[in-house]
C-alpha cells in the first residue's frame, strides 16, 4: 500500500518545522541555540532544556520490549493525540471519512467532527462483535477504520476472524486501539505489523501503567506511516517529564503485571457480586478493567450511587448501551462499598415495591 499517496497532500508537501535540537543530535555540548535558561530551573528536577523532539531513548526502549522497531514506534500526548494525527494525516476535511462502530470510544468522533471528517457509522452486532459485511459496503471514501478491542465501553475483546478480514480487504488503515490490551487473556495485533501494512495499534500508559497524568500514548506502524505523524506533531509533542517518568515506569513492569492481576482478581470478584444482584439484569463479559452492567433502571442506580458519592459512567444513553453502567473495578474496600450501596438500594426499592 502507498501511504505517501493515501495521505493528504498538504501533508505530502509539508516541510516540517525545523527546531534547535533538529538540528544537532548531539547530547553533550554548550548549548546556546533555543533561548532556554542556561542557568537553570526554578525546580530542582531541572527540566530548563527541551525535550528531544524525536523522543529516541523512550522509543528504544519500548520497541525494544514490544519486540518491534523504533521506526515502528511514534509516541503522543497521550492516545488522543495519535487519534488526532492519524486523522489529520489522512483525512481530508469535506472529502474523506472514518469509520467507527458504536458503542464505542467517543473520542474517535470528536476529533473527526472537530477537523470537519465525516464518519461512517456501522454499529456492533448485538454480542458487541464486527459486522464485517455491513462495514465492507460501506467503505466509501473512508480513509480509516477504528476498532477498539478491548472495546470501551462493552469491554469485551473484537474477535480475531473480523478484524483479519478487514486488514485482508479494506483499502484503507485499520487502527485498533488496545488501550485495555494488558487486562485481556488474548495478545496484542503488534506481532501483526509486518505481515499487514495496513495496520495501525495504538496503546497507552494511561490504564495499565496506571499513568494516565502524564499523558503518554503509543502507536505503532509501518515505518512510512509513522514518519507522515511525524511529520506533522508539534515539535515537542511529549513534555521532558513525561519521557523521564515513562523511561522509568518501563523499569517497573513487574509492578505493572502485579497491579493488573489484582486488578483481575477483583474484577471475577465483582463480576460474581453483581450477578447475584435482583436489579442486574446482565453483567457483559469483559477482557478490560471495567464492567458494562445493565440494570433493571440505570438512571435510578446512578443517581442513587452518586449521591453516595460513588461515581460510575452512565452509558444508558449509548445505542447498544440501554439501562447500561459502566464500572470501573476499584480496590477492594471500594468495591466492597459499591455492592453494599447496590444491595441497599435493591432493598429500599423492594419496600417502596411492597408498599
Ligand atoms: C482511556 C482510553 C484511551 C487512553 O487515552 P490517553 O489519551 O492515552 O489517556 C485510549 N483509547 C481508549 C479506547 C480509552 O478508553
């Protein structure tokens, strides 16, 4: 597949904008050419220089885990901002369109209405899968695919048959987001990348990593695909901070694989308690850190949780989401209080039932 030829051409043509540390590579030196404060900072954790602009040490490191290469690897502002360069890479506004399959991750849309990008919806079968024939006859002018597997909000993982045939038939990319990818039993697409140009996955350090402060997203494709987000990212798309404390957290991967099997453990625990609720009519499978339940009534149990101030998303307004809450497992205590309000609540309805 021609990338170049697929992207916009005022990406094409671009030159990017050239910075100071553009141009010397070099790490050791006097450096007196992007007015920073040679001096110092007023903190004692530094950070007076810019950040390197290509984010070299950081992307080593993670490709060097994730077994793939650094010209396969683009790091962001966090996952939102990959979302938003692959767009306005490829999508010309008023021309070309994105397709995404609710329910699913808002921000997809959002940053399609804001660049003026149509997008085709093709909804999820009522299990939350692909409907592939639906989304094949109505690629039209669409440029991207996303799918979200583990998908927010069902948290269910998108069947490996669906998505190879789209990667097999689509003439455009196909971007998976895996921000819950660490919490599901099947492995990520990433091992995928050479065999499917058309690939795209993008990954975070926002769920797992439990790093959601400092905004840190990843994407990884072909090497053409990621020098045309490159080319267009803010020169200093990822603070100095942030690349120091990510540096760090990928020496603490075993602290990451720790967090996450309780986090899973707590989940089969939750999953059990709300089964055995009156007013759960269902708890939907899931592969990520969250739980989609549907009630008998959404809109009474959220209420009644928020004024306990327990805070849970209220999806029940989502196609394919009716009466649906979504919940993020919490730590053990916090769990423990959200069944004891939810059987409070089931026993107060009861009373005003028998009245
Ligand atoms: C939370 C989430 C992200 C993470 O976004 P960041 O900008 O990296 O924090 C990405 N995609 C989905 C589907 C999410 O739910």
């Amino acid at each position: 597949m021609n990338f170049n030829k697929l992207a916009r051409e005022c990406v094409r043509k671009l030159k990017p904008y050239s910075c100071a540390r553009d141009e010397y590579k070099g790490s050791a030196g006097i450096f007196l050419d992007a007015y920073e404060n040679s001096f110092g900072s007023v903190l004692s954790v530094g950070l007076n220089r810019y950040p390197d602009p290509r984010h070299i040490e950081l992307k080593a490191r993670i490709a060097a885990i994730k077994e793939t290469t650094i010209e396969r690897t683009f790091l962001g502002n966090g996952s939102d901002e990959v979302i938003d360069l692959l767009v306005r890479v490829f999508c010309e506004p008023g021309v070309d369109k994105i397709m995404i399959l609710p329910p699913t991750y808002g921000m997809y849309k959002v940053v399609a209405d804001i660049n003026s990008v149509e997008v085709v919806e093709v909804p999820l079968t009522e299990n939350y899968q692909i409907d592939t024939d639906a989304v094949l006859k109505n690629t039209e002018d669409v440029k991207l695919v996303f799918l979200c597997s583990p998908n927010n909000p069902t948290g269910n993982i998108i069947n490996d048959a669906a998505i190879l045939k789209l990667l097999e038939t689509f003439n455009g990319l196909v971007v998976i987001d895996e921000a819950y990818m660490d919490f599901a039993p099947e492995k990520s697409w990433l091992p995928k990348l050479n065999q499917f140009p058309n690939l795209v996955i993008i990954q975070t350090f926002s769920k797992a990593w439990g790093l959601a402060g400092i905004r840190m997203g990843m994407g990884f494709a072909d090497p053409e695909i990621i020098d045309l987000l490159t080319r267009i990212k803010y020169p200093y798309n990822v603070s100095g901070a942030a690349q120091q404390l990510a540096l760090e957290a990928l020496s603490h991967i075993d602290k990451k694989d720790k967090m996450v099997a309780n986090i899973l453990s707590e989940r089969q625990k939750l999953i059990e308690k709300l089964k055995k609720l009156d007013i759960v009519l269902k708890v939907n499978p899931t592969d990520s850190n969250f739980i989609l339940v549907k009630f008998r009534n959404a809109k009474q149990v959220f209420e009644y949780l928020m004024n306990k101030r327990i805070i849970v998303r209220n999806r029940a307004s989502v196609i394919g989401c009716e009466n649906s809450l979504r919940i993020t497992v919490g730590k053990p205590e916090e769990n423990k209080i959200l069944i004891e309000t939810l059987k409070k609540f089931t026993a107060e309805c009861t009373e005003i039932a028998e009245e």
